[in-house]
C-alpha cells in the first residue's frame, strides 16, 4: 500500500509552543499570531504559566508597573472565568490587550504561592509569605516585607475560613465576602450557631 509522502514543509512543522516567541508577539501587540499556531501548538498553550512571565519585565519601574497592573487587571482577572477559560484564542486576546505595545522586553518569572494557598485550602503561615515577598521585591526593606506579609497573612488566613464556612463559593465570592464579613462578625456567627 503506497503511503503519502510528506511535503518537506510538513517535515519541519513547529509542534512546541515556544513561550518565549509568544512573549515577544504579545509585547508587540500582534493579536492575530495564535491564529497562526499549529493545533499541536494551540493544545500546548498554557495561560497560567503565561501569566507568570508577562505581568513581570526588567525595565523602568513605570513600565514594569504597567506590566504587572495591566496584566491582572485585563488578563488575569478574567482569564480563569467560566467564559473564557475555554476559548484559549480569546485568552490570547486578552494578553495581548493587556500589552503596552512599546516593543520587545525582558521578562522575567514571578514566583508563586503554593496552589493551596491560592485555592485557599489550607492556613498561610507568615513566614511562607514573607519569602514570597523577599523574592518579588529584594530590594524593600525586612521591616516593610514583615509589616505586609503580617497583612497578607491575616487577609488569606481570613478568606480561609470564609471558604471553609462556604465551600460552594467560588473565590471571586471568597474575596469579596471577606470585604464585608471581619473575624468579629464570624465569631458572633460561630456564637449563635453554637461552634466554640
């Protein structure tokens, strides 16, 4: 049985998602390149770890600012939605719109909380937060990085509990709960429901 034979174009087809070439359309605004990708490449894409490397660059503290504000704003605060999580072009067009476009720049990555945290599943421990802190910003102070990881602590530890007492509730609800309800109002809770 006779088998097609590849065009020598197909042979050197791109199957890997390069992030660093997608960083660099993303920097110059080029909303059309995923429309470009293989679908070997397109199933390789993977927002989340995008996130990390474009809300942060080495440049001016202006430009490096607008990056990360711009990023979690336009990109991260609507990319995991119910809506958008499932269209990876869209997601693409989200980072893009996130984009400066002032051209090519170095990215660097973001350290991360561990998943836990972030999906509030278990207690935060200063410490845990306070080296998170020291990585991102090395050049603040230990007085000023222990007085914010003492907040951070008390806030996600706050949002903890909340999502322990409301399991059902999505985490944007968590966030926004955790701005109305204070440790006071769930002990008075906790008091009337008879959990001591």
């Amino acid at each position: 049985m006779a088998t097609k034979q590849k065009n020598s174009e197909d042979k050197f087809e791109q199957t890997e998602f390069d992030l660093f070439v997608a960083l660099e359309q993303i920097d110059r605004k080029n909303y059309n390149w995923f429309a470009t990708l293989t679908e070997e490449q397109r199933k390789k894409f993977v927002p989340y770890m995008l996130l990390h490397w474009n809300s942060s660059v080495k440049a001016n503290s202006e430009v490096s600012a607008y990056y990360v504000m711009s990023t979690d704003i336009v990109a991260n605060k609507h990319m995991f939605n119910d809506v958008v999580s499932n269209h990876p072009e869209l997601q693409w067009l989200l980072f893009c719109a996130a984009s400066p476009g002032i051209g090519r720049q170095f990215h660097t990555w973001i350290p991360h909380l561990s998943p836990k945290i972030g999906e509030l599943r278990e207690t935060v421990k200063q410490k845990d937060i306070s080296d998170y802190l020291s990585k991102i910003y090395k050049n603040d102070s230990a007085e000023d990085i222990a007085a914010t990881a003492e907040y951070m602590t008390e806030l996600l530890n706050h949002r903890v509990k909340l999502a322990s007492m409301y399991p059902e509730l999505k985490l944007d609800d968590i966030a926004m709960l955790s701005n109305l309800v204070d440790n006071n109002d769930i002990r008075h809770y906790e008091k009337e429901c008879g959990i001591d």
